[in-house]
C-alpha cells in the first residue's frame, strides 16, 4: 500500500444496501454527538453487512477546529480500526484536549496514543477539504445516506440522533 495516500476510513462491504458518509472534525461537540450516535446505530449494521459507513475528518479551516485538525494529522488511516478506536477516544476525551495548545496536543497524540505525524493524512486531509468545498459542505457533522442529505439537529442527544439514524436505516 502507498504510505503516501491514506483512504478515508471506511467500514463494511461496498455493496451494501446502505452508505453512510459522515464529514466531521473531533475537535467539535456537535460531531461527538453524530459520532457515538453512529456509533450505536451504524457501526452494528456495518457488522452485519447492511451498510457501509465512510468517516471523513473535515480540517476546516475554522479556529475552533484546529486542534481537530492537529490530532487528525497524526492518525494512520491506512490501520482503519485503530484509526477509528484513536478518533472515538478523541471525541470522548474532547473536553479535557480541547484547550490545549498546538504543540500539546502533539505530544498527547505522541504519548498517549503512540502516533507519529502521517503524511499520508495530510494528502487525505487536502482530498477531503477539496471534496468538501466542491459539494458546498459549510458545516460539521454534515452527513449523508445513500447521497442524501440527512438532516438532523445536532445539538440533541446521541440517543435521539441514534434512534433517527436506525429509524432511516431500517426503512
């Protein structure tokens, strides 16, 4: 595999029923809610082969978005389940890294999670800002089923998100 290029990551077989495609960045509340929502309601239908679920961490250039975008940098895509483990974490622990600075929160992906910078993300991360701006994506979490828009409030609770996700899921 070319160390240069990382995909997105993606989880369950390519033709399922079902897409799921989320651009989000850990460093915002709003994508934590999305994400343990999709995280109750998709991931299990990822595992039965129901849907495919795609993460697109969106490097906004927004300055509440940075620090997403810093522990983003450090994140091997190309090891998609550890990839995944790393970002839920982040999000669980968006609170307490949230405030640090730019060099802390490279030594807490360095220390903590055992990550060095990837310049395969950094490609990834100007493919997906590309994709981004051409399909007019202007805010995080935005996602889409099957190439719709999935319109939800993402400020509820996960529960609420994740009962919505099921609900069109199952339909």
């Amino acid at each position: 595999m070319n160390m240069e290029y990382a995909p997105p990551l993606s989880f369950g077989r390519d033709g399922a029923k079902k897409h799921v495609e989320v651009f989000l960045n850990t460093a915002c509340p709003y994508c934590l809610n999305f994400f343990l929502a999709a995280h109750e309601a998709v991931m299990p239908r990822v595992e039965s082969g129901e849907v495919r679920y795609t993460i697109k961490h969106y490097d906004k250039p927004k300055v509440r978005l940075l620090h997403g975008t810093i522990a983003n940098l450090f994140l091997d895509y190309n090891q998609p389940n550890e990839a995944y483990e790393i970002m839920k974490s982040l999000f669980l622990t968006q609170k307490e890294w949230a405030h640090l600075d730019s060099g802390e929160i490279e030594q807490m992906m360095k220390q903590e999670y055992g990550c060095q910078e990837q310049r395969s993300t950094m490609n990834l991360s100007l493919d997906i800002t590309k994709e981004a701006l051409e399909r007019s994506i202007s805010v995080v979490p935005t996602v889409f089923i099957n190439g719709e828009k999935f319109e939800f409030d993402s400020m509820s609770e996960p529960r609420q998100i994740s009962e919505k996700l099921a609900n069109i899921l199952d339909w």
